[in-house]
C-alpha cells in the first residue's frame, strides 16, 4: 500500500476507534449489547452536517454528542423502568432515530458541504510529509487522545468505579445501595454520545453525510474491540484496553484497505469483515488448548 493509502486507513481507524470506545462502555464495562449506536452515529452525523452548513462545525459535533446522550438515554429507561430486554430496547429506540435522524437533515438522504468549513479546515495543508497532507490525522487522533483521557480520569471516580462494579456484580452493587438502574442509563447515555462524536467526526472527514451511513456501525465497533483484545491483550488497565480498542479499530481498517488493494470486490467487504471477526475471536480459544 501507499503510504497515502496507510495514512487514509488510519484516519478512518481513528474515527471508528472512537465509535468503538462508545460501545467499549456498554459492550465490555456493563455487558449489555447495544443496538443504538447504528442511530446514534447517524444522529452526530445529521447534526454535524447542518450545523456544519450554518458554519458551526464544532457546535454540531457537540449537539450531536447530546443527541446520542439521550437516545442512549431512552435506552436504558426502556430497559431498566420499563424493563423492556435490552436487544429489544436497542433495537425500538433504533427504529424511531431512523425517522428522527431524517427529520434533522431536513428529508434529505444526503447532504454535502464540500464549500464549507469544517473543524478540520485550521489544519489542512500545514502538515505535509511525504507529500500527504496530516492535518486531519492529527485532529482525529486528538480527540481519540481526549476521549481516552476522559475514560481513564471517569473510571477512577466513585461513579466510574460503579459503573465497572455494576457490570461486574450487579446484585453486590445493589446490596451497597446504589442505583443499578441509573448507572445503566449512564452508560448507555455515554455509549451513544461517543459514538454520536464518531458520526459528527466522519461527517466532517467527508464532507458528506448519508442517512445510511450507521448500518454495520455495531459489528463494525464489535469486530474493532475483539480484533484489539486480541492482538494486543486486555485486562491490563484502563488505558491498555482503551489504546487496544483504538489499535483494533485502526488495524482493521488497514486490513480492508489491503484486502482492497489486493483486488477483493466491494461486494465481498462484508464477507470478508465477517471472517476477520471469526479469526480473532477464534485464535483465543486456539491458543487455550494448546496451553492445557
């Protein structure tokens, strides 16, 4: 691959890597699947593009964070007040971000906005190296370093420690008198909201925004956390499983940008996603037995 080509790959790993942090907290931290974030991503994306066309890149990306918050919000009320299964939670409030992220961009499927600024456009052309421009890459992996910040700093707090217990032990954090059900909301409200960055992020990367761009989000996101549990270890801390998250992401996306390379059809991406999942879920389990 060029080295153009690797530098591409990379940035839409560092998106990703940060759509996968999202669903690390409600798919790793509380052990609950969450079929939100193909809307939530589409929410930040919507806001993102609109604002972004009234010339306020980063005020979208922020009301587009706040919009993820409360769809993942209405999740965890549908499963925790109205104890509705958490799938199912995911899959309702999914449904109607469908109609609502339609809404926001105005009934249009798609909008484009490659005259107007973004919150990449400060940095564009100030950071060549080898005759690619790094600018965007420098952003991406700024707010990757800013949302891994923020989860190591939240997960040393009272509320982040019971958050993790409450993953871990339910019945144990309840019995010292504290509200499982709000710590579930919180997290998936934070799942949806980092994922929602993710959406105003790859927004702004293109230009561009689709109503479809969300599908696969979630075994896009999954397939990033198991390829970095994998390859680079878990249970290290933290800020180990965090980087490890963000290298799954980046690593995959240099995977299907080879796999391009070497001739592999579009049509084939999903098959091909599909196998890279199995693999890294299935080298663990190799591993084990030759162990015992």
């Amino acid at each position: 691959m060029t080295f153009s080509l690797i530098v591409g790959a990379i940035e839409i790993g560092c998106i990703f890597g940060i759509c996968s942090l999202g669903l690390f907290m409600a798919f790793r931290i509380l052990n609950l699947p969450d079929l939100t974030v193909d809307g939530s991503f589409v929410t930040g994306l919507a806001f993102s593009a609109i604002f972004s066309l009234q010339g306020q890149p980063l005020l979208g990306i922020l009301v587009g964070m706040i919009g993820g918050a409360l769809a993942g919000a209405v999740t965890g009320i549908l499963h925790t007040k109205f104890k509705i299964q958490e799938i199912l939670a995911g899959i309702l409030t999914m449904t109607a971000l469908y109609s609502i992220n339609l809404k926001i961009m105005n009934d249009q499927p798609s909008i484009f906005f490659y005259d107007k600024a973004t919150i990449f456009t400060p940095f564009l052309n100030k950071f060549i190296f080898m005759g690619v421009d790094l600018g965007k890459l420098l952003v991406l992996l700024f707010f990757v370093i800013v949302v891994i910040v923020i989860y190591v700093l939240f997960f040393k707090t009272l509320t982040g420690l019971a958050l993790r217990a409450t993953g871990d032990n339910e019945a144990m954090v309840r019995s010292s008198s504290i509200n499982t059900n709000r710590m579930k909301i919180l997290g998936f409200a934070i799942t949806n909201s980092v994922v929602a960055l993710g959406g105003g992020l790859y927004a702004q990367y293109n230009q561009t925004a689709a109503h479809g761009a969300g599908v696969g989000t979630l075994v896009l996101c999954c397939a990033s956390i198991i390829i970095g549990e994998t390859v680079f270890g878990k249970r290290r801390g933290m800020l180990h499983y965090c980087i490890a998250v963000v290298l799954g992401a980046i690593l995959y996306r240099l995977l299907i940008s080879y796999a391009f390379v070497l001739g592999l059809p579009a049509s084939d991406l999903k098959l091909f996603s599909a196998s890279i999942v199995i693999i890294a879920m299935v080298l663990p389990q190799i591993k084990f037995r030759r162990k015992s």
